[in-house]
C-alpha cells in the first residue's frame, strides 16, 4: 500500500514539466525584445559617440587652417575639407549627414572663434524600437567651438 501512494506522488510531480514550457514560452519574448533594445540603444550610444568625435576632428582639423586635396588634387575650401572630415568620420556608421554649420561660415581668421554643428539622423534597424520613433528614426545635433590657431592663411597671388 506505501509502495502505491509513492507511485502516485511521483506521477504528480512529474507533470510539471508542461508548466516550466510555458512559463519558458512567455519569458523568452520579453528577455529578447530586452537583449535587443539594448542593443539598438547601445548602437545609437556608440554613434552619438563617434559622431561627436568626428565633430571634434573636423574642428580641431579646422583650427590649424589646413584644407584638404579634392579629387583632381586642388585645395578644397575650408568649409568643404570640414564637411569632408566629418563625413568621412561617419562613414561606417548607419547615419545620415543631414547638414553642417560653421560660424563663421568660411572658417574664421587666426585667432577667431570656430563653432562646428552638425545634423544627424540615426536609423534605427530594430522593427519595435522604430515604431517608437517617427520615421524609425532619431535626429541630433551635435557641436563643438575651439579658438583657431595663428596659423598664417595663403596669400593670394596676383598672377591672375
């Protein structure tokens, strides 16, 4: 008769293992969208990052007066080898480039005052974290002002 009542007990115990594949259906969706919001969030983190970087070369770059080589090899201006600093900065990265801003907007003189801004649109690639946003998508500024070098600026030739 004990022998039967053990029996008995084990079998009820035993049924439990329905209970734990139901329990592991409903959590392993919220952990998911969890580990992958974190994620996308860690992604834009990193971006803003780096953006900010980029902006902080791109000033830096500008301070000293240097212009970079276009295609062909000639000077670019000052605002364009900027705008070219930072997009290149940001090119590994999911990000739009919508527009930047110098004040003053050739770059200034030696010793001016140089403020960079730049526009971003980060794209989200999570499908739940886009609804969030409009357009699946966040915009931001980001800035940065240095005082520029004395650096001494091409004197124009009168050749032409």
């Amino acid at each position: 008769m004990r022998g039967l009542r053990i029996a008995r007990r084990s079998r009820r115990l035993g049924n439990d293992r329905g209970q734990a594949l139901v329990e592991f259906a409903l959590a392993v969706p919220i952990v998911l969208v969890l580990m992958f919001g974190i994620m996308e969030f860690s992604r834009h983190y990193y971006a803003r990052l780096t953006l900010q970087h980029a902006v902080s070369e791109a000033a830096r770059f500008a301070t000293t007066g240097g212009v970079l080589p276009d295609s062909v090899g000639d000077p670019m201006s000052r605002a364009k080898s900027i705008t070219t600093v930072i997009a290149r900065r940001a090119s590994t990265l999911n990000v739009d480039v919508d527009g930047v801003t110098l004040d003053p907007a050739d770059g200034g003189g030696p010793g001016d005052v140089l403020r960079v801004s730049a526009d971003f649109t980060f794209n989200f690639l999570m499908p739940g974290v886009r609804t969030l946003f409009p357009d699946g998508s966040l915009r931001f500024s980001v800035s940065t002002a240095l005082k520029n070098e004395p650096y001494f600026p091409p004197i124009p030739s009168d050749d032409g």
